[in-house]
C-alpha cells in the first residue's frame, strides 16, 4: 500500500519502470544509484550501494507521512 514510483535514468534523463515514461518533474540530477525522494519532493535517503527492497521498505515506514499511512493499511492477499 506505499506509494512508490521506480525509475530508471538514462542519458541525465529519468524514466518510469513501469511504462518508459520519461519523468519531467524532477528538476535536479541525482548522482546515486539509490535515491529515495519524499511525498515533498525532498531527497530523504541515497547510496551508491544496491540493497536489498526490503531495506529500503523498513526505511520509507519509519518516514512521518508513511508512518500515518500505515494506519489505514488493508493486507494483502
């Protein structure tokens, strides 16, 4: 129930790796591999390591909004 967007950059460009939409919000460049961006549009979190998804999940449900999301959570099946 996050809401979360992945994407991809190529050429100092940025896709979704959903559909190779091209992403036109993002007005700076991001120099890590990892880049978490905030609701606000904020860098939260970067790393130039890969981890695993499950890190990056414990770390977006300690974030204030998604802590207050988390309450209306339904479970998956």
């Amino acid at each position: 129930n996050r809401k979360i967007e992945f994407l991809y950059k190529k050429k100092n460009e940025y896709f979704y790796l959903k559909n190779d939409k091209k992403e036109d919000s993002l007005i700076y460049v991001l120099p890590y591999k990892v880049s978490l961006i905030g609701i606000d549009g904020f860098l939260k979190f970067s790393n130039n390591e890969i981890e695993s998804l499950e890190k990056y999940f414990l770390y977006i449900d300690q974030m204030p909004i998604r802590k207050n999301e988390k309450k209306f959570d339904k479970l998956c099946n």
